[in-house]
C-alpha cells in the first residue's frame, strides 16, 4: 500500500445502504491526483473518483477497489465578476462557490436540492434543478474542463473537443476520466431571494394542469406529493414557484451547517404513522403561511441542507431513493400508476418530489433529464418488502418508456439501465480502462 | 461593514497547512491583503489565485524555507513594502515528526525542535518587531501551538517540548505587550486534533477531531479578541486541565 491510499473499512454512500471496504486517496493538488492515477494504471488498480459522495446507492462506490476523493482539490482559479465566468478545481463544492459567487450578484445556472455536492460530482451526474424546464441541466453551462485520465493523460476537454469526450463525461459518472478544473457560466441575480408562491394540489390532475400554467410564469417549479393520500386525493400537495427577487440584497448563505443527528434514528421512527404526519405537517405549515412570501434561496432551493446527517433518520438500514422520468406522453398515466402503487403499499416516503422537466437537450451521453416528469421519493430499507416494491415501479417506468436516476440508485437492473440511457455503449467505449463504480459493472453486465 | 470584519494585511508563515489556508480565505472574503510563505512555488502561486478569486485585495508570494532564519527581518520588510503595511502576522508551520525515531536518530529530534521551535523563536521574534514598528490599530501576532506542549507524554515528547517553548515565548510576548500603550497583542493558538493531511496517517473520528475551518473561525476571532492562549477547540482548555492535574502515578499507567 502507497502513502497515497489509505484502507476505510465501512465506507458508504448517502443511502448508507452498503457498507465495503476501499482504498481511499485524498490528493491534495491536481498534480498529486495526477500522480495517483499514474499509481492507479501502473498497480492495474480499479478506481473512481468521487466527490463529497451525496450519491445515494452505489454509483460512488467501487468496493475492494479505490476511490479517489476530490475534496482537497478546493481551489478557485479564476472569477471574472464582470463575465460570471468561473474557473475552480473539481472538488469546490457549491456550498462554497455560492459563498463567494453571490455577494458579487451570480449564482449557479441550475442548483440541485443540497449544496453539498462537487462541482465534478454535478458534472458526472449532470444535475438538474427546479428551473429545468428553462435552464436544462448543468452540463448546459459548463464551458470547459481538465480531464486526466490513466490512458490519454490529462486533456482539455471542451464541446468542441472530437471524440464525444465532452458529452461522455456530462453525466458520464466519473467513468470517462478525473475532473481536475472546470469553467462554468453563471447566472446573474438581482437579490438573494427569491419570491415564492404556495398553492395546494388537491390530486395528482391538479398537478398536470397547475406545473403547465406555471411554468410559463416561473423559472423555478416543483411540487411535493403527500404519498400516503389515495382515491380522488391521490397525489395532494403543495405546488410551489418561484422568480428570483428584484431587492433584498445579495447576503449569501450562512457558512455554518444546521445540527447534525448525532446518532441513527431508532427503526420504528419512520412507520406509516409517522410519515402521514410528517407530509400533513409540512402541508400545512406550508399552507398557513401566505400564498406569496419572499424567502432566501437556502431555503427554497436546499431546505434540507439546514439538518447535517439527515439521511441517519433513516435508521442503520439506511435508505433507498427512488427517482424516475417518464417522458410527457405518458407522464399523467404512469404518474397516477405510480403514486397508487406507493400509496397502496404503505411504504410511503419522507419526501416525494414531482417536477416537469423541460426540453433543452443535454449535451450529456447519459444524462438522465429528458422532457417530462420526475417523480423522486425515498424508502427506509425494509429489505425484500422495499425491493419488491421498487421492482414493480420498474416495470411502470419500463411501459412507459422512462428512465431512473444513476446517482439515487443502488439496485436497478441492467436491462431498466440500458434501455433508459441507450448511448451508454458510447460511454463504455469512452471510459477509462481503469475506473469503474459497483453501478456500472452491475448495469453494464 | 464591522471592525472585526475589516480588511487585515496579513503576512503568513507557512501559509501551505491546512489551517493557514483556511484561516486566508476568511480572510480574503472581506478584501485583505496578503503576502504568503512556503518551499512550494507552484503550491503557492495556486493558493493565490484561490484568494483572489474570493476576495483577496491583493496576494503576494515569497517562495522561502523557513528554517533559514537568516532572512527573516528582510521578508518583514518586503511584506511591509508588498502591502503598504503589516497588522498580522500569522505563525502557522510545523511538523509532528516521529517520536520514536527522534529517540535513537538525534537528527530526528534535531529537525523537530528546528522547525516547531527555534526557527519560530526568529520568526516570531522578527515579526514582534515588525508589529512594533507599526501604528495601527488590531495588530496580532498569532501562532499555532499545540495541546501536546502542556504534559509530556511518551507517544510525542520531543514535538510537545518544542510546542510547549513556543506557547511560553508568546506568552512572554503578550505580557511585555499588555504593560505596553497600543502595543499589537500577541495570541498562541493550542490546537488539538486537527483533521489536515499532517495527520492523515492516524486514525480519524469521534468528537474530538476538528476541521481545517473550525480552528480557522477561532483564529479568525482571536484576531480581535481572548488569548494569550487559546485552546482550539475551546473543550481542551479542560480536556487539558485534567491532564495536567494526573498524579504521576496515574498518569504513568496510562498510554497516551
């Protein structure tokens, strides 16, 4: 063993789910995770880079093998406030970037729901965000990056770039090489705020004919879905909007993370009950505040973010996320097929999430948005019950035509994956010999 | 905007630990000026940019080892001269060396106690003098000291004398400063478990480890206020006055 890997014995991903064994590097330079992959080509090792691992199942994990985790790689290059062009290291997260991009009246062109990811990891995922349906996803801003791989060396990548390299690696799961820097267009905002507008969703029609209204108004949409609801109240909730602020200032997010969980929740501590009281709760709450409110963009894009080790309420099972996107054709009946299925089942989630998605292509091979309708929610790991449960949404999303989400997923099967992301042999054919995940030899075999 | 929050000129020794760079780029998001330290060229020119991009007014390199004590005053003078002035001077270098080996390769010990102490003496030293020669207001002289200088203990006896005469000289500087009108202020940081890539080779977790960012924000507040010694976290203040408070007989059954 080399002084670059160090042996962790029960690493895991956000779901916490699996737990395994790997080599971890942690280079402290681009020229040190050069070097790393020198090491990792040389010892014919099996490697994946990694960011702040917020991936849910096991797309970010390479058990008995290695990671390379780009968090010390947390260096800005370049930000021309005029332009709201940025150049920074891989490992930057947004957490951070926001904290520096904001007070100078830029922010990210699309944000995922926690801030606490890569600007890599936002890249192999190619993330999307309430303002899909007018932004796209990320891989739409970004302009260049660094990729080093163990095969090529390091290159600049940008669209231009022959070889399909720039659009494997959008989306392309850390396969096609190491992000080592990235240049990406931001956004201009006039305020940190946003001004918001609440509604409630009695079923799951209402959703269709509310999220197409209000998409021609608002930049930012999404609803949340009470799971637990069934018959003529199927799929209730609250629609929510969003346009950003004309005023109130560009005071960015606070630095310091909310309480933690210190410790796993005990099992019963997500049951039917108290989920049902968990969506009601939060229904309400939103519904007694006025319609129209103007909120930070902390909390209207990454409420979450406010509870550190939120996934622990989850108990030590850990969790499954369970993300989908049916294409709008059939989006209304799947949906409703879904929802019923969830709702029937009693293992209904924490959160659920729906969102139209909008058509701006992604220059991504494998990216997952595609125009239609998202569906995300996560169940506690009850072992073959949930398993079972999620093999029968499988099979709604196959007839209709979708896909699911690499980064929210630990299990789906190899024929779901390929018929979803149909490029992904061009991405196979791009990666380099080297890195591999536990997702891609699962959906690739 | 503040007083604790106003631009600082900020000359940094060692500005390459994980914890000087932390502590810069709170720095550098309200606009101060810098003139950074290290062996590393290219490690140094990419912090720069770093600090720049968040907010640095202006960041200046000095490419130096810092166990060549020779030049000492000289570097006070260009960083004076970098930045049209001088309020903080920031003493972060060190090295854990290796204990067991320090105690059959005099060179080891030798190395320790250079580079944790009496490298530090001039540096401190030539920094006091800089400070001296200014008249601003909230001049510091803050340095990184460690828990391991207040007990001798089997496992790193040879860094914790060396950290233990560091955290002495400051306190001996703060107390000339505070019989002194408008004199800087003098602050030795005693850190505890810092997870930075100097300790990587040590098991990690539980409570008592801290990040890069947490002893920065400590840092960054004793800039303004508290000291001579700051314990950081503030729980070693404790953890430390048990310790200490150990009869030996106790003390010597215990491995640590």
């Amino acid at each position: 063993m080399s002084q670059a890997f160090r042996s962790q014995t029960a690493k895991r991903s956000w779901g916490r789910v699996v737990e395994a064994h790997h080599d971890v590097a942690k280079p402290e330079s681009p020229t040190e995770a050069v070097a790393i992959l020198s090491e990792v080509a040389n010892r014919k090792m099996s490697a994946l880079p990694i960011g702040l691992g917020r991936s849910y199942g096991d797309s970010n994990l390479n058990p008995d093998g290695a990671l390379i985790e780009t968090t010390r790689l947390d260096h800005y290059i370049g930000f021309d406030p005029k332009t709201g062009v940025l150049r920074a290291e891989a490992g930057v997260s947004l957490n951070d970037l926001l904290r520096v991009v904001v007070p100078h009246g830029w922010f990210l062109p699309t944000t995922p729901g926690t801030r606490y990811v890569t600007l890599g990891g936002a890249i192999a995922n190619d993330v999307h965000g309430k303002n899909h349906h007018i932004a796209g996803s990320f891989g739409s801003h970004v302009l260049r990056f660094t990729l080093a791989r163990t095969d090529k060396g390091v290159l600049d990548v940008d669209p231009e770039t022959p070889g399909d390299l720039f659009a494997a690696t959008i989306g392309g799961l850390g396969l096609t090489g190491l992000i080592l820097d990235v240049d990406l267009q931001l956004v201009p905002i006039r305020s940190a705020f946003l001004d918001q507008h609440v509604e409630p969703l009695r079923n799951v029609d209402a959703f269709f004919e509310i999220a197409e209204a209000r998409a021609a108004d608002y930049e930012h949409t999404v609803a949340w879905i009470d799971c637990t609801a069934r018959g003529d109240r199927l799929g209730q909730g609250v629609f929510t909007s969003g346009n950003w602020a004309a005023s109130g200032g560009l005071t960015p997010h606070d630095a310091k993370s909310g309480p933690g969980l210190p410790v796993d929740a005990p099992g019963f501590a997500l049951n039917r009950l108290t989920l049902r009281a968990f969506n009601m709760t939060y229904r309400r709450s939103q519904l007694l505040k006025p319609r129209n409110s103007r909120v930070h963009y902390a909390g209207f894009f990454h409420p979450l973010d406010a509870i550190r080790d939120w996934n622990r309420l989850y108990g030590s099972r850990g969790f499954y996320q369970y993300q989908s996107v049916i294409p709008s054709e059939t989006a209304r009946e799947a949906t409703r097929e879904m929802l019923d299925l969830i709702a029937r089942s009693g293992q209904g989630s924490f959160l659920a999430v729906l969102k139209t998605l909008g058509d701006r292509p992604s220059p991504g091979l494998m990216s997952f948005p595609m125009r239609g309708v998202t569906l995300a929610l996560d169940f506690a790991n009850a072992g073959s019950k949930t398993t079972a449960l999620l093999a029968d949404l499988d099979a709604i999303v196959k007839t209709a035509g979708g896909r699911l989400y690499p980064a929210k997923d630990g299990r789906m099967p190899a024929d779901i994956f390929q018929q979803g992301y149909p490029e992904w042999e061009r991405v196979e054919a791009l990666r380099d010999p080297a890195l591999s995940s536990a997702f891609w030899r699962r959906v690739t075999s | 905007m503040t007083e604790t929050r106003s631009p600082r000129k900020v000359l940094i020794l060692g500005a390459l630990s994980a914890m000087a760079a932390a502590t810069a780029r709170r720095l550098a998001d309200r606009g101060s000026d810098f003139v950074i330290t290290g062996r590393n060229a290219d490690a140094l020119e990419r912090a720069a940019k770093d600090l720049k991009a968040r907010g640095a007014a202006s960041v200046a390199i000095q490419t130096l080892d810092l166990l060549e004590t020779g030049s000492a005053d000289a570097v006070m003078a260009q960083a004076v001269e970098a930045m049209g002035g001088l309020d903080t001077v920031l003493v972060f270098y060190g090295i854990l060396g290796n204990q067991a080996q320090a105690e059959t390769d005099p060179q080891e010990a030798e190395r320790i106690i250079a580079v944790n102490y009496s490298s530090a003496v001039h540096w401190v030293m030539a920094g006091a003098r800089a400070l001296e020669a200014q008249s601003g207001p909230n001049r510091v002289l803050l340095t990184a000291s460690s828990v391991a200088g207040d007990r001798g203990r089997r496992s790193n006896y040879v860094y914790g004398s060396a950290k233990a005469g560091l955290s002495v000289l400051m306190q001996g500087l703060a107390h000339k400063w505070a019989a002194q009108e408008n004199a800087p202020r003098a602050v030795n940081l005693k850190l505890g478990f810092v997870d930075t890539p100097m300790t990587d080779g040590i098991e990690k977790g539980g409570p008592l480890w801290a990040k890069p960012d947490d002893i920065a924000a400590i840092a960054e507040r004793a800039l303004t206020k508290g000291g001579p010694n700051v314990y950081a976290p503030w729980f070693w203040r404790f953890i430390m006055l048990a310790i200490r408070g150990t009869p030996a007989f106790v003390f010597n059954k215990v491995n640590l």
